[in-house]
C-alpha cells in the first residue's frame, strides 16, 4: 500500500472509531465473506446460524460480539467442509486488514517493539483474552487464549489469531520465517500435516496456550519497514478510547472461564477458582447462589457442554476426553455421561445418528 492510501485508510478507520467495542473489533473478521464463498459456505447460513451481522463487517472498528465470532468460524469450517478454514484464513491475512491493532504493529519502531505493542493492547482489540511475550531464554514465547467462559469451540479462532500474528513477523522478515516451534491448545486435528506446512515448523497440539515460539535473534536489529512514532501514538489511544465503556465479565462468565482452565490439571476446586477470582470462597458460593446456581451444577454444566462438543471430534478418544475435562478416571466420566444422556460414551459413538 502506498503512502497516501494507508493514510487515507487509517483517517478513515481513526475518524469511524465513535462506537464502544464490547466484543471483538470487526477488523478481525476483515474478507470473511468472500473467503467463506471461496471455500464453497453459504456465507448467508453461515452467519444466520452465528449471529453475525454482516453490515457491522463494512466498519473495521464496529464490534461484534466474541462469542458469536468464534462461533462463525467453527460453523464456516462445519459448513464449508474445511476442517482447516481458520488455519487457511489466517494464512491469507495481511497485517493491514487487521485494522488498528495490525497498524499498531506496522507503525512500531522494531519487530520486538511491534509483538510487544500488539500483545499489550490486543485486550482492546478483542476482549476476554490473554495475550502476552514470555521470556523463554533465547527464544520469546507469544501466547493467545480465549478467556470466556461461554466460549467452548475456539480451535478455528486459535488457527486464525497465530496465522495473523505469522503474517505480521513475515512482513518484516520476509516470506520464509519460520517460528521454532507452534502451541495449540486443542487436540491434535486430522489434517495436522497442514499447520506444519503453514507455519514451516514443528506443531505441537494439547499445549497450555496457543503459541508462537520466536527465536530472539531474529527479532534482533529488525525495524519495522512503516515505523511512525506520532503514528503509533494515536493508534494506541484511538483503540483504547473505542474501549471507554466496556463492562466486566459477568460472574457466572469469570467462574466459568477459571473452571475450564483448572480442569487441564484435574478435578475443579471452589477455593482455587475462588482465589484466582479474587474472591474467598464464601463469596462466590453466595454470588453464584444470587444467579441461581451453585458451583457443583456449574461445572457439572459446563463438563457437559464440552462433553457434547469432544464426542464430535472423532479424532479424541474417550480416555483423552475424560482427562481434558478434568476427571482422574474414564468410568468417573462415562458414569456423568450416562447421567447426562441415558447412554454410555462408547454407545453414543456407535450410534448411526452421531
């Protein structure tokens, strides 16, 4: 893009950007339309069934809302027929079509400077996430995680969001980059020879975040090639005015989230979950009873909608399920299966309607 169109662009993105985002900035889902129709979806279905309104996509700082934009992708990989939509969206993103947060990384100084200034205002770009540069040695480790509590399915999102970030460490770097390693939270998909072709290295599934591992030396003395310092300033204002009225997770979101994260590690605790929110346990068992539920019913909810999603993936057998939901023993989890559906896991599987 020459200069005076990128400057045309950003005017107008700075001069739209009058709304409050409570979600995801629209940015994100920048030619979801015709990538959708150039994979055979039926772009109109597909945002029926996710909610998503395809006037909000005209305005790269509207917002839609998170969970509705996770849904679309996992529903456009559904549809489609392509397991890998995220993976492949994602490859084709250019850093500019990511809207203010994509320009706040161009306009950075240095590479370093620009992973370090879009992971610290990606919370403004998109809400309910985690994303951070951990110090790994000689290597920075770049993590993104979806942090909601309702949202269950992320795997295309994930796919997507390290495809991005690849493309902007390539628009640097040059086209062969390659990171030493990548981290993905979910498990290991049938088409995973495709994410190594993608990203040119070794891929690793069921890790604790989504990651890309960049080695520090090739960050090192690498200026950003459209570095604008009064640039970038306004950049970063502009996307954290767009956040000026934003709300908290509700309580029932928060606990959720918690739940879901510690089930990596085993059987869900009150106390720790209590602890990581902020809050003693009294609290939250008397918060959660205001809304109507206690926090046995809340996990044993959530362990069922995950549950429900996990029996699709053909890929997981029931062992794998039962330790991603946090059981120590597969007949503690096909026992919950049974009193949740009237039938066993293995029975579920063999059914000619699943």
């Amino acid at each position: 893009m020459n200069i005076s169109a990128r400057q045309s662009a950003l005017t107008g993105m700075i001069s739209d950007a009058f709304d409050s985002n409570r979600g995801v900035l629209a940015a994100a889902a920048t030619g979801l339309s015709d990538f959708i129709s150039s994979n055979g979806g039926d772009v109109d279905r597909i945002f029926g069934v996710s909610g998503i309104n395809p006037e909000l996509l005209a305005n790269p700082t509207l917002s839609l809302d998170l969970v509705n934009y996770c849904r679309v992708m996992e529903e456009a990989a559904h549809y489609s027929g392509v397991d890998n939509f995220g993976l492949y969206y994602g490859r084709q993103f250019k850093p500019q079509s990511l809207g203010l947060i994509g320009y706040i990384g161009l306009s950075s100084p240095t590479l370093t400077d620009a992973l370090h200034n879009m992971a610290t205002d990606f919370q403004w770009h998109q809400h309910h996430t985690l994303t951070q540069m951990v110090d790994i040695g000689d290597c920075w480790r770049l993590d993104y995680q979806v942090r909601h509590g309702a949202i269950l399915c992320r795997r295309q999102d994930a796919e997507l969001t390290l495809g991005m970030f690849l493309n902007v460490i390539r628009y640097a770097l040059g086209k062969n980059w390659a990171p030493r390693a990548v981290h993905f939270e979910h498990p290991r998909p049938e088409q995973w020879h495709e994410h190594s072709k993608v990203f040119d290295a070794p891929v690793w599934f069921e890790q604790p975040y989504n990651s890309l591992i960049i080695p520090k030396a090739d960050l090192m003395r690498c200026s950003m090639p459209e570095s604008d310092t009064a640039l970038l300033m306004v950049l970063r204002q502009t996307i954290r005015q767009l956040n000026r009225t934003t709300d908290n997770q509700d309580l029932i979101d928060q606990t959720r989230t918690q739940v879901r994260l510690q089930m990596m590690h085993g059987e869900p605790n009150l106390d720790d979950v209590a602890a990581k929110m902020g809050l003693s346990t009294w609290s939250l068992q008397r918060n959660l009873k205001r809304e109507g539920i206690s926090f046995s019913t809340l996990v044993d909810k959530l362990r069922c909608e995950m549950a429900t999603r996990y029996m699709q993936q053909n890929q997981l057998s029931i062992s794998d399920m039962a330790l991603l939901l946090g059981y120590s023993e597969v007949s503690a989890f096909s026992r919950a299966f049974r009193r949740w559906f009237n039938i066993s896991p293995r029975q579920w599987r063999k059914s000619p309607f699943n």
